[in-house]
C-alpha cells in the first residue's frame, strides 16, 4: 500500500465510516476530526477555534486574495493581516501536506485532494447515495432526529457548506465526477461492498504505477 486517499462526501453517504474501514483495513491512519487536532497542535491555534471554523465557507471574495497568498509564500506580517478563517484554512493545508508526506493514509474532507494536487500517489474518491439511504443513515446516527423532514433539513445544510467550503478553497467543484478519480454511489452496494469496490480500485491502481 503506497497509495494516499481522499474522501469527499455528501452528509449521511458513509464517507467518514467507509474511510475508516479502508484504514484498519490497510493498516494506515485515518484523518477526520484527527486531522483538526493536529492543525491546532502545529499551528499554535486552540482545537475550538480550527472546529469552528471547519468546512465552513467564508466570504467569496477573498478567495483570490488568500489563494494567491499560499501559491506565492506568505510572510509573518501577511499572515498576522489575514482573517482568522483563512489563518486556519492555510493550518489545515499545511497540516494535510505534512500528514500526506509521512506516508500512505486516507483523509476525509477539507479540500485534501485539492491540497495534494502536486502528489502523485493520491486517489481522490467521492461518496454519494441516494436521499432515502442518506436519511435513514442520519437518523440512526443522530438520536435527535426523529423525522426525515429533520434529517434532510440536516442533510442540505451540511452538504451546502462543504460545497461552498470546497468551491471556494478549490480550483474544482464540490461533487462534480471530474473533480475525482472516482464517484461511487455507497447506496448500491452499501458501505463494506463500497469499501471492497475501492480496494479493488487501489489495487488496480497501484499495479498500474509499478
């Protein structure tokens, strides 16, 4: 296993549980909320200030302002004038680039495949399922949600942000197949045979960069 994976993920699709099994199953880390801890650990920030702030979309009009900042080095004192979400935005990068470069893993989220881009070891993967699947999943995981209007009222929410988040931060857009190297529906086969579909992938993958 010499291969790094990203899970992007619409809410309620098994994204985050379908990346951990790939983990224990090869015998690597995973990096969900993980990742968080230790952008807050490297940057000095607290761990409540970088979860506030996590996947969340800031005004769009700074976009340019703080992706130029990263792709050109940013200085002490620029850094010191940037707001506080792209302060943990660049936290988060930095973190997923150093976590990518210590060897095989698999990331959930933050606009890792996007932080990864000049890696040429990543498989960038995206989970969907259908509505009904996404909703009986959210109410068996959230025991506040009794309804499906609830659930799905979560659902929309949260895939808004990480859409934003993404479209944002990234040259890509959030969901779209050609943003990833593969797209699979976790409804169809469910999350151990999603999770046996990409190992198949990977192997195949792996033999093709040899």
């Amino acid at each position: 296993m010499n291969t790094i994976i990203t899970i992007g993920r619409q809410f309620g699709s098994g994204g985050r549980e379908i990346g951990e099994l790939l983990a224990k199953n090869y015998g690597i880390n995973c990096y969900d909320k993980e990742l968080l801890s230790r952008a807050a650990k490297e940057s000095g920030f607290c761990e409540e200030m970088i979860q506030n702030h996590d996947e969340r979309p800031t005004n769009s009009f700074l976009y340019n302002l703080v992706m130029d900042t990263y792709s050109f080095g940013y200085n002490a004192s620029s850094f010191v004038d940037m707001p506080i979400s792209h302060k943990v935005f660049l936290a988060q990068f930095d973190t997923i680039k150093k976590i990518a470069e210590e060897g095989p893993c698999v990331i959930v989220g933050r606009c890792a495949d996007y932080a990864l881009s000049d890696f040429d070891n990543v498989l960038n993967i995206f989970i969907h399922a259908d509505e009904e699947c996404k909703i009986k999943r959210i109410k068996e995981r959230f025991a506040d949600v009794k309804t499906d209007d609830q659930a799905r009222d979560m659902m929309n929410k949260k895939d808004k942000q990480r859409q934003s988040y993404y479209n944002y931060y990234s040259s890509k857009k959030w969901g779209r197949a050609d943003s990833y190297d593969l797209s699979i529906n976790s409804g169809i086969l469910g999350i151990e045979g999603t999770v046996k579909f990409i190992m198949q992938y990977v192997e195949d993958y792996e033999l093709l960069k040899k």
